[in-house]
C-alpha cells in the first residue's frame, strides 16, 4: 500500500493504472482509494474492539473543490470513536441488534397492534373490527408505506408529520385517518418495548368538512326520491338495512353486524356491544316503525346464522353478515345518518338524540341525563317515535300510531 501526503494539490493530480489504496503516515487510520478511471474515495479504518474486527468505513469522494484534504482529516477523529464505542455496524448487524431488542418495523409494528386490537382484551373493551383494521392497513399502504421497512424508533418523524401536513391541505379525511394509524401504532410500541418515541401527527390540524358542508351530500333532493331507489333493490336484507338505517341513525358496520340475541322485539329495543369510550354496553328504543322492520326480517331470516343480517355468500361453508352496502345512484350509505340527524335535531333533545345515534356523550350530555348516565325508555320511546314521524312526513306517509311502552318496574 504506498505512502503519499494528503494533500489537494498531490491529489489533484494522483492517477493509478488499476485501484489502489493510498495512506498518509502523519494520519493514521484515513486512507484513500483510487480506481482505474480515476475515482478517488476517502475511507477510514480501526480496529473495533466489541466484534473484534477491523471495520472500513467510507465518507465520500474527494472533491476538486476547497480544502477537501482537510475536511477528511477532521472526519477520522468522529468515525474512529464511533466505531471504537460499537456505532458503527454493517446493515446485517443492525437487523440482529433491532430483532434482538424486540424493536420491530413500522410495518411489523402495525401488524402487532392490528392482532392485539381484534383479539379479546383482559381490560374488557370492546375488540377492533376486522372494517377498521381492513382501513387502517388500506390507509398505511396509501400513505405510509414509504417508511414500511424502516425500524420503529429510527422513523423519520418530522418527514412523516410533514408529509400528514401537506396531505390534509388537499384530503383532510385521508390525512386525519393516517395520523390516527400512525400515532397508534407508535404509541402501542412505546408501551409494548418500554420505548420514549415520539408520536406521529398532525401538526397544523385542518378542519374536517362533512358530506353536507362540502356539498357531496345534496339536502335538497327530495327524500321520496331516495325512499323510492331503495324500494327498489331486489335483496331485502339490503333494502332493510337501508331503511333501518334511515330510521334510526345507526352506525352502518355496528347494525350490519348485529346477531338476534341482541334484538328484543317484544321490549322494542336494540342492544350494541361497548361502543368508543364507553364502558357498557347500549341498550337503545327503537320506534314502532322500525319494529316493524325488524319483525319482518325475522320473517326471512337465515336459519344457518344468528346474523339479523346475513349475507348470501357463503364462505367456507359459514355466512357472514352484510358487508359494507354498495352506494346507490343518489344515496350514499352514510348520507342516511346525516338525513336522519338533520330531523332528529328539530324534534328531539340533543342529548336523547345523541344516545339513539349511538353518538359518544359529552359531560353536558351527561349531566343532563342524570344519576344513571342513561335516557329513560319513556324519554327514548318518545323522541324515537317522533324521529320516526318526522321521517315519514318526508316521505309523504301517515305516522304510524304511538304505542306507550311498557312500564319498568322495579
């Protein structure tokens, strides 16, 4: 290996007939490789006392520009301490070091999160459904799957907030979802690898727009219209859980999913599993109108499911419920839930209406509702039937009559 002096000047003029490694004796531990062509790139050596091996670590091309010598030499100082202090591994060593302190890739990391969220919870909260892992996973690998290899607590968190900020500009929704995925994912790590890593999200927080302030949702088509598109679909467990919807503001995935031992027709009510935030389960009067309904689709219920509504595909030998609803040429799925609260705001309580919709109560909500955290079945009972009335003046229908409920005794 010859010996020459790092200098620009020897440099610029240094050539080799095939690659040779040059060293300077006033500078131990830099050398400087020169190719065929001409290619001059500065490495540095030491001996690494933790894996016992001497490691080469490149800095970069020499530079026909400024001081380039010396900026190499100021260089061999930091790279010889790192790799005397065990920072400097080959990208092999890394992914042993990150497996054996159980750090996974963001990926990974959501993959974990995504099993212990739809697995049952020794805290008793209510599982992920597979609907929202199908999104989280959809909105991971439409906006963050860049940085899917990358090891959780090396991710470039400011990139990733940047890049969250600039997406809610034009799609606030989309922006919105893949923070919460983000933020999850990450804070499920800290407490899973006792780990201090800081959260994704966004920064600026753009306001989200509904269907009817962005105008998608059309307030002024007429209600009939729609009523009279969804009389059409052949599948009536499909036009049942239109109307269902319609009528009483559920969530879409949460009724679509419901079983029979959670309908009581004899009482008129619906019971949901724990809702977001909530740490019981909702027991929920439904109007006359919607007895209805419900009666008739134990008429025509499958016998080979517990499903109120079961799917026609079989798969594996076993029915599933309804999957999400296709949309139809007016009416989106979700518009019904906007329909039905823009009535149920003129003629129920705020805080009765919020229960019925399956809505997450607020303090006021709460303190309206009194010792028990819960709307009477009486004061359910009454703005369910008036929701409903209101519906079918729409719809250019005579209300059906308001049958009292029954007394609840103690």
């Amino acid at each position: 290996m010859p010996h020459i002096k790092f200098t620009d000047s020897t440099l610029k003029s240094l050539s080799a007939d095939k690659t040779t490694w040059f060293t300077d004796p006033s500078c131990k531990g830099l050398r400087l490789c020169v190719t065929k062509s001409g290619v001059k790139t500065w490495y540095v050596n030491k001996w690494d006392p933790t894996s016992q091996k001497t490691r080469s670590v490149k800095l970069a091309q020499w530079a026909n520009k400024g001081p380039h010598c010396r900026w190499a030499k100021e260089r061999v100082g930091k790279i010889a301490h790192d790799i005397s202090t065990g920072n400097v591994r080959t990208r092999e060593e890394h992914e042993v070091s990150q497996a054996e302190l159980g750090i996974p890739t963001f990926r990974n990391a959501l993959e974990q999160y995504i099993e212990h969220r739809t697995t049952a919870r020794q805290s008793g909260r209510a599982r992920m459904m597979e609907g929202t892992a199908y999104e989280y996973r959809g909105s991971f690998n439409k906006h963050l799957a860049r940085w899917a290899d990358v090891h959780v607590d090396e991710l470039p968190i400011l990139e990733i907030n940047q890049y969250l900020n600039n997406l809610q500009i034009d799609t606030p929704n989309a922006a919105h979802l893949a923070a919460s995925v983000a933020g999850a994912t990450v804070r499920f790590i800290n407490r899973l690898c006792a780990l201090a890593l800081p959260i994704p999200s966004l920064l600026d927080g753009t306001r989200m727009k509904s269907r009817v302030q962005t105008g998608k949702l059309d307030m002024s088509l007429p209600w009939l219209d729609r009523k009279n598109e969804i009389d059409a679909i052949k599948n009536e467990h499909i036009r049942l859980a239109w109307m269902i919807t319609w009528y009483t503001g559920f969530r879409g995935r949460s009724l679509r999913a419901l079983t029979w031992d959670k309908v009581d027709l004899d009482a008129g009510t619906v019971t949901f599993d724990r809702l977001k935030r909530q740490e019981i389960e909702r027991e929920i009067v439904i109007a006359d109108d919607v007895v209805r309904l419900f009666k008739r689709l134990h008429v025509i219920r499958e016998d080979d499911c517990d499903w109120v509504f079961p799917s026609r595909r079989m798969v594996g030998g076993t029915r599933g419920h309804l999957d999400v609803l296709d949309r139809l040429l007016l009416t989106a799925a979700g518009d019904l839930r906007h329909l039905w609260m823009s009535t149920a705001r003129e003629v129920a309580p705020r805080h009765v209406h919020r229960w019925l919709a399956q809505q997450t109560m607020t303090d006021d909500d709460l303190r309206m509702l009194g010792h028990y955290g819960e709307p009477s079945h009486d004061e359910q009972k009454r703005s369910a039937e008036a929701i409903a009335s209101a519906i079918n003046t729409q719809f250019k229908v005579a209300p059906s009559s308001v049958i009292e409920p029954k007394r609840q005794h103690a």
